[in-house]
C-alpha cells in the first residue's frame, strides 16, 4: 500500500503539522472541515504546505516518524525547497 508523507501549517513559518495518510486528499480535507478534533484543530494549522508519495506507507510512517524529531529550522528548509511561497497545494492534489 503506498502512502504520503505531509506537513500542514497555519500560515508562513507558522505553527507546523507532521502526518502521514493512505489518501491525501481525504485527510487534508479532514483537516481543513475540523473532522480532526485536537493539534490542527486547536492552532487553526490547515495549510497543506508539503507532501511525499511513497510507494510504500512504511517508508512514509519512517518519514514521519523521523521529521517529528527534527529541529523546525529543518522542517521549514524542506517546506521551503519545494514551496519557497508557501501556498497550500491542497488544490494541487485535487488534479492527481
């Protein structure tokens, strides 16, 4: 099963969010209505300003697992390589 590996934020170099799903889509959206009650929920965080397929959820859980414990300044540098604008691709990932 593949999988992605995602960060939301609030805003530019605002409050950050590390997840992982099987639907990106379907998750973001969740983010975005509130269906997900806590850390997104409480600091307004539904920006999708990262993502990583992986053909494999595994390697996507590690991804996770592995930027949960990264300093931020790291998280912000790989935001901004692939988002330097930092908009949300969540319209993005409405065409894949």
């Amino acid at each position: 099963m593949s999988g992605y590996f995602y960060i939301l934020a609030s805003k530019r170099n605002g409050t950050l969010y590390c997840g992982v799903t099987n639907d990106l889509v379907r998750r973001v959206s969740e983010h975005k209505s509130g269906a997900v009650k806590g850390f997104t929920a409480q600091y307004n965080v539904k920006l999708l300003v990262y993502y990583e397929f992986t053909e494999d959820i595994r390697d996507a859980i590690h991804r996770e697992k592995c930027a949960k414990e990264w300093k931020r300044a790291w998280k912000i540098e790989l935001i901004q390589k692939m988002n330097p604008e930092w908009k949300d691709l969540y319209e993005d990932i409405l065409k894949l």
